[in-house]
C-alpha cells in the first residue's frame, strides 16, 4: 500500500511531491521506494495510491501503449492514479472506478487532507509543509519526501528532506 502524493499542474510543469514508504494492510512499513515513475517514451509520468507493484505495471503498461488510457479506466482494481505525457500537455486523474478527471493548470490532487495548498511562488517550500501536515495529521508520510517534475523537456526527480 502507499500513501501521500500531491501533484501540482502549472502551465508548463507538474510537479509532484510524494513519500518514500510502502506500508502493510495494517499500515507498518514494509520498505521505501519511488512512488513516480517516468515514462520516457511519452515524456510522460506516473503516480498512483495503491498496491505497490500495480504502479510498477500500470508504468509498463502505459509507457508501450498510451492508447490504454482512451479507455476511460486501466482496470477495476482499487487505485488512484495521476498520469501525464507530452511533458505535461495532458494530466489525468483515476480514482477507483470513477470516471477519468482531466487536470488543468491551476488545479492539484492530494491524497490526504491537509489545510495547506501550494504556493506558487514557493512550490517546494509549501509543497515540504503539505508532506509534513499530512504525516502530523495521518502518520503515514515515511522515509524522505521526493519531488518530481515534469516539463517539455524532461523530467528530473530527487530527495528533498530524509523523514
């Protein structure tokens, strides 16, 4: 299972702020890791909630054949995703079974509450604030809060704060 994700799209970027721990059914950690993916076929990425291995395939899957997301839905099983190609031309959202949710600048997804929205004259000082509001308020934000961005030029990740 995973846990906090926020995704900013602006006009020429989607950035995205995530932590590092996949949890158990029961909520411990059982190791960290990446929760996006590049997909560089389509200068595209992934994000999602979810078991751990589906966003590996989901990545697989999407980064061969795009054409999976004209379908509305990858699958039934139970995930939330955020994907965008075209260095972020095109962002959609997919939660559970629920129809498909194109994004627009301007707009974000977070997968936990939290009072705090990005600043977009400091998107990674809040985007910092909002991981650890939600680790305040949910306990589930481990290991490190990596950040991501994808552009038309490409896409470049790190670790911005050990937890």
């Amino acid at each position: 299972q995973m846990t906090a994700i926020n995704v900013l799209i602006m006009p020429r970027a989607v950035h995205v702020f995530c932590d590092g721990g996949h949890t158990d059914a029961n909520g411990r950690v059982k190791y960290l890791g990446a929760k996006v993916f590049y997909m560089p076929n389509n200068n595209g990425l992934l994000t999602w909630t979810g078991r751990s291995r589906r966003g590996w395939e989901m990545a697989m899957a999407i980064d061969s054949d795009f054409a999976l997301l004209d379908q509305g839905r990858l699958d039934d099983k139970p995930y939330s995703a955020v994907i965008a190609r075209d260095g972020g031309a095109f962002v959609a959202a997919f939660q559970d079974d629920r129809d498909t949710i194109v994004l627009k600048p301007g707009q974000m997804v977070r997968s936990m509450k939290t009072d705090i929205d990005f600043d977009p004259n400091d998107i990674i000082g809040s985007g910092i604030a909002m991981m650890h509001d939600q680790k305040r308020r949910h306990g589930l934000v481990n290991g490190f809060i990596q950040y991501s961005r994808l552009t038309p030029a490409g896409f470049e990740t790190r670790i911005l704060e050990r937890l």
